[in-house]
C-alpha cells in the first residue's frame, strides 16, 4: 500500500449480491460485531455465489483454496444490523480469480468493511494449481469490474 487511504466503495461498484442478517452473539463486549465474524460474512457471500452459479457441490471437495485475503473497516456494525455484501471481480488470471467485496449496513449505499479473497483453482487429488474451468470463468467474467451489467 502507498499509505493512501482510499474512500470506501458504493453499492453500484459491485455486480453480485447476497444478505446476511446478523446475529445477537456476534455483537462483542464493545456491543459491536467483533472484527473476526466479518470474515464468516464475506465467506458465506462468496460461498453462496459460488453454489448459485453451479460451481460448487458441497458434497464434493473445494475446488479452490484460499491463497490471499484481507479486510478493511470503515463503520461499525452491531445487531440487529441486515447486512447486504456486494461481490466483484479484480482480476481473473489462469488459475486465480481476485474477489473484491463490500459489506454494507441495512440501507446505507457505502460500505462498511470491504474485503478481498484470492482464490487458486486446485486439482484435488494433487492439490496443485489447475486452469479455472471454462464454466467458472463465465461466471466471474460476469462480475468482474467493468463488465456489463445485467
């Protein structure tokens, strides 16, 4: 980083969206939602895109291990707060996919945490990087930044 803090995202810089209600335990003893269970939001967001597009069959193995990932606060969140998280793609590469993603609080139209998971596509009996299947590509290039809207 460059030590430059950029402003937080909007909701119409993101293409794919998913709600997520909070929950009273995971308020902390500041009765706000304590840093760590925003990573079980942004992993449930990214875990429902991936079912709802077909690339996941959670009966099966992952088809990715997570390589990279980050978050960013911007505004506190607490219960009873619906939380809306916005996915997008960065970068899409051969065997990774860059997901960007903003967590905004009840209405508000920008976020309060943003975070970002870098996924590597893995054979799983070798568990070594494989090409992103065709199928999974569509899917991300349909959220990647810049594309279309539908």
């Amino acid at each position: 980083m460059n030590g430059v803090r950029r402003e937080p995202a909007r909701r119409a810089d993101y293409r794919y969206f998913t709600s997520i209600t909070t929950r009273w335990n995971d308020n902390d003893q500041m009765m706000h939602v304590n840093n760590a269970v925003y990573y079980m939001y942004f992993d449930t967001a990214q875990t429902t895109f991936y079912i709802q597009r077909g690339l996941l069959d959670m009966r099966r193995t992952s088809p990715y291990v997570v390589a990279e990932s980050g978050c960013r606060h911007f505004t506190e969140i607490s219960y009873p707060d619906v939380l809306t998280i916005g996915i997008r793609v960065a970068k899409l590469g051969t065997s990774s996919v860059r997901l960007e993603m903003g967590l905004f609080r009840n209405d508000a139209d920008i976020a309060s945490a943003e975070s970002y998971f870098v996924h590597v596509f893995i054979d799983p009996g070798t568990r070594r990087p494989i090409t992103i299947p065709d199928e999974a590509r569509a899917e991300f290039a349909a959220i990647a930044i810049g594309a279309d809207r539908h």
